[in-house]
C-alpha cells in the first residue's frame, strides 16, 4: 500500500477551510467552508432637526388719507366806484357876461370868480380873470369843456398851438422851426416829436386831456403818411368845447363846416382863444397879428402835398432853411388864401417868428414863419 502525503495548505489569516494536494497529481476533494459574515453598516446618525419658520409680522396698517380742505370762498368782487360828475363849468353866479356878477366884485367870488361856485377850469366872465384852468372868455363861455373837481375830462379835442406854447417847449423865441423831434429818436421821430408836443401842451391846458391821444396834423414823406389819416373820425371841439366839425368831411371843407361858425373863422389855440381876434395875444379891436401861417405838409384835402422831402423839412427833422419849403394852411382867412389846411409853402425850414403885416415874407427869408406865422402846428385828438 503507498503510502500518501498529504500537504494541507491552510490560510493564516483567516481560516476558511483548507485544499488538499496531492503532490503526486491526484486530485482531492476541495473544502468548502463558509464564508466570512459582512460587519454590520455604521449607523448613520440622525438627520438635525430644521427650526421652526420664523413668524412674519403683521402688515403695518396703512392710515386714514387725509381730510381734504374745502375750498377757499370767493370774495365777493369791488364795488365799482360812480363815475366822477362833469364839472358844470363857471358860469358864475352873476350873469358872467361883460360886465356880470362874475366879475371883480361881482358874487361869482374873487378875482372874477372861479366861475362862480362851479368846478374849477370853467372859463369865467370878461371882467374877471376866469377861474384858475380857464381863461377868461369874452363873453363868459361858461367852462364849457372844463373839467370839474373830481369829474371827467370835457370835450377838448381840438386846437391850434399857441406861439407862447411853442417858445417855452421848444426853449427858443424863434419855435422849433421845422424840427419837431422835440426829443425824439428814429425812423419817424418828427412826426412822433409833434404829436408829443400836442400832448404836452394839452396837457397843460387841461390836466387829464393828454391822455386822449393826440396826434400832429401833419404829412410825411416816408410811407407816405397823409395828415387826415392820423386824426381819427371826429367829432373834435376847441378848449371851450365848441364844435369844430363832426366828421372828416365837414373837416376837410375849405374852412371847417358842421359846427360853431366862429371857430371855423378863427381857429382857436389850447386855451381856446382865437389868433386873430380882440382879446388874442398881440391883438386889439382890428389891430392883429399876423400870425396865420400853419404847418401842416399837405395838400386842401388832407393828404401828402408832394413826394419832395423839403415839403416836409425832411419829414420834420430839419431846421436849416435851405432845407425846402415846407406847405402851410391858414389858422384864419387872409387875401393870400383861406384854406386852413394848405394856402402857400413857407419861405423855409429854419426857426423864425414875424408878426408884420407885410405881404409876404421878404426877399432872401428862409424861416417857417417869415409870411407871418411862428410855426404853428393843429393838433388833434382821437377821443373827443
């Protein structure tokens, strides 16, 4: 019998069985033991607990909108003031005419009365010299036109200015000649320079009219301006409030028609005296001035005399004498003519005063009043 070896192979880690060899080839049943156990997993701790969500808070509460005001109330619109009274001008107590009441020791007040106890710009009687704003009227023409303390302006629309008017505006005994910028700048300033020495005159005569809107009765080269077209529609009356003329066509006639004969005759100035009758400055019964000649620029019907500038002593700016001859009207008739827009041209543009009775201006003259004249201007005023 052979003896076997049997080598037995054993693991030295862990024992599981051991596998039996036969060196000489012969194979021996394997052993099978069991297998190792699987240590049990760790134990996974414990996820942490998520706190609780925290409380919102409780929306805020929104306050009551606030109480909206009520309106304010209206107050109640002015009272409209009454209209000032027209003055009744100073007819004077007495009978204000020649040798009335109204005059010097009359009951019409002193010295001739401030047309007696009428508001003061009435024109008072011939004795006295009339109440302050007036002058003294040959018959007493009452104020009519005056204004009274308080009251509104009168009818006053109309006048021719004055030679004693001209001398103190334009600073000289000569006029402003045919310079009638009296101050002012630019295209246009002779015609506006003469309207704002109508206004100021007006002003004068009677406080308040120069509001009226005055306007020179005068023509211009540049545009062309005509005369007629810068007075307004009418009616105008004189410092006294007579009627001149009602409208334009009664205006343009040769003398003024459609209102008080005497005024057409006599065109009167800012204080509503007439230059060629008794009682005008420089004037006694039928001893008068010469003193018609007008400036005016323009042909009988209103409108620009011709397209020469000398016409217009350069549209009112010039006082050289050589400057043109400017056309002139007639404040009153005389035999050289009777229109009292346009009669002759002036000998020229330069300043001059003559007076004379002398037929013409002389030879060589080159001044606005040399025929006889001092280089008057007519004014009127848009509002009556």
């Amino acid at each position: 019998m052979s003896v076997v070896r049997l080598v037995v192979v054993c693991s030295l880690a862990v024992v599981t069985g051991c596998l039996a060899s036969d060196p000489a080839g012969n194979s021996g049943s394997a052993g099978s033991g069991a297998a190792g156990t699987t240590g049990a997993a760790g134990a996974t701790g414990e996820a942490g607990a998520t706190g609780a969500a925290g409380v919102t808070g409780a929306a805020g509460v929104t306050g009551a909108a606030g109480v909206t005001g009520a309106a304010g109330v209206t107050g109640a619109a002015g009272v409209t003031g009454a209209a000032g009274v027209i003055g009744t001008g100073g007819a004077g107590a007495g009978s204000a005419g020649t040798t009335g009441a109204a005059g010097t020791t009359g009951g019409a007040g002193a010295p001739g009365g401030r047309g007696g106890a009428a508001a003061a710009g009435g024109r008072g009687g011939a004795a006295g010299a009339a109440g302050r704003g007036g002058s003294g009227g040959a018959t007493g023409a009452a104020g009519r036109g005056g204004s009274g303390a308080g009251g509104a302006v009168g009818n006053f629309s109309f006048f021719v200015t004055s030679l004693s008017a001209m001398r103190a505006l334009s600073g000289s005994q000569n006029g402003f000649g045919g310079d009638l910028r009296f101050g002012e700048t630019g295209d246009g300033a002779g015609l506006r320079g003469a309207d704002k020495i109508c206004t100021t005159i007006a002003e004068m005569s009677m406080p308040g009219s120069g509001a009226k809107g005055w306007r020179a009765f005068l023509s211009s080269t540049t545009g062309p301006v005509h005369a007629i077209d810068r007075v307004g529609n009418g009616p105008w009356y004189d410092r006294t409030g007579r009627l001149v003329a009602t409208n334009r066509a009664g205006l343009m006639a040769n003398r003024p028609t459609g209102g008080d004969a005497a005024v057409a005759a006599d065109l009167p100035n800012e204080n509503g005296i007439p230059n060629h009758s008794d009682g005008a400055p420089g004037c006694t019964n039928n001893s008068c001035p010469d003193n018609h000649d007008t400036l005016t620029g323009s042909n009988a019907t209103g409108m620009l005399l011709n397209a020469t500038p000398g016409t217009t002593c350069n549209d009112w700016t010039s006082a050289v004498g050589s400057t043109g001859r400017p056309g002139l009207g007639h404040s009153w008739p005389a035999s050289s003519g009777t229109s009292w827009a346009q009669v002759h041209a002036a000998a020229g543009c330069a300043p001059s005063v003559s007076l004379v009775q002398s037929g013409g201006a002389p030879s060589g003259a080159t001044g606005v009043g040399d025929g006889g004249g001092y280089g008057g201007i007519y004014c009127f005023a848009l509002t009556p």
